[in-house]
C-alpha cells in the first residue's frame, strides 16, 4: 500500500515517551471500527495511526484533501480525523462536503489542530466537526475522543437501523392484511347478502 492507505498494526505503537502501549478496553460496538486520518505531515500521520491502531481499529491515511474524499468512497471509515489546513481542501471545506452527501453525513468528524493554528472553535462546530484536538496527539486525550464518537455513532446507527426495520415490518404486516382482506371479502359479501336477504324474507 502507498503512504495514503497505509494501515498499522498495534505492535508498531509505542507512547511519545517510549513507554507501553494504551490498554484500555476496547468498546466492543467500535472494535471494527475503521478510521480515516488525513494530515499533511508525516509526524503527526505518523504517531496518530500508531495510537489508533493500537486499539485494533483500521486506519486508512491521506495527505490532503482530495485523496480524503476519495478515502471517504473507497474506505467507508466510521470515523475522520482531519488537520485543519489540509493541502486542497481544508477540513471546513470536507466537513461541509459531508454533511452535504447522504453516504457520509452521519461520519463523526475530529478537527486536528497545531498549535500555531488560528480559527474559530464555533466556526469548526458549525461547519461540521464533532470534536477538536490539538496536535501533537496526546493518546489518552485522542482515545478517549475517537471512544465517545465511535460510541455514539453506533448507538445512531442501531436506532436508523431499529427504525428502518419498524417501518418495514408495518408495512409488510398491512400488506399482508390487505391482501387477507381482499381474499375473504367475495365469501364475506356472499354471507352478508344472504343474512340480508333472509331477515327480509316474510316468514
């Protein structure tokens, strides 16, 4: 794979200070869970899918804001990680894509931000982002993030899931009624003129 699909596995992690890699309990909704990290630089690439896949969730990367879109078709991620100022596309530009586009508007999406980078908190939440972190990533601030989002992204999924099959099985059940119902009416009209006609009928 080039440096834009790259995917990690947990034995590569290591904390910035060298030490073990996060243990904490993976939640089980999210544990196939994919992310997409878009960052032009290899640094932050880096240390962000070492974190994440050390989690076992997949990690896709893209280095600037075209090849994220083209991610976003091809990796189907439940979760996106952005730099602010991605090359081609800034992450307001791909958050307002997203929410424009049915297959990617439920996506929960993180702002990445430097330190040196200036924007507007609001502006990021009214554009689309979910959440925003500052770079370098620190693990348990970015777990605990991508835990929450991926969590509830589940949980809206099971209710659009619960509530399709509801209306689907409404509909199927008065199908099925109906089609009861036009199959007994002939005998039932049959009986009703018979009743009439004999309550009508002189004695």
């Amino acid at each position: 794979m080039g440096e834009d699909a790259r995917r990690h596995t947990p034995e590569e992690f290591r904390t910035a200070s060298g030490g073990a890699p996060h243990t904490e309990p993976v939640l089980r909704d999210s544990l196939q869970s994919r992310i997409l990290l878009a960052d032009d630089s290899p640094q932050a690439l880096r240390l962000g899918e070492q974190i994440l896949s050390a989690q076992g969730w997949e990690v896709a990367s893209a280095t600037d804001g075209a090849v994220a879109i083209q991610r976003l078709g091809d990796f189907h991620p439940n979760l996106f990680i952005t730099d602010i100022y991605l090359p081609t596309k800034n992450a307001f530009e791909l958050a307002r894509f997203m929410k424009a586009e049915p297959a990617f508007h439920d996506i929960p999406i993180v702002f990445a931000a430097s330190p040196a980078d200036t924007f507007d908190e609001q502006d990021a939440r009214d554009a689309g982002a979910d959440a925003i972190l500052r770079k370098p990533f620190e693990a348990s601030s970015l777990l605990d993030t991508v835990h929450t989002l991926l969590a509830k992204h589940a949980q809206a999924r099971r209710t659009a899931n619960g509530a399709a099959s509801h209306a689907f099985d409404r509909a199927t059940i008065r199908a099925a009624v109906t089609l009861a119902l036009d199959s007994a009416m002939p005998a039932l009209i049959d009986e009703l003129t018979e009743r009439v006609i004999s309550s009508l009928t002189p004695p």
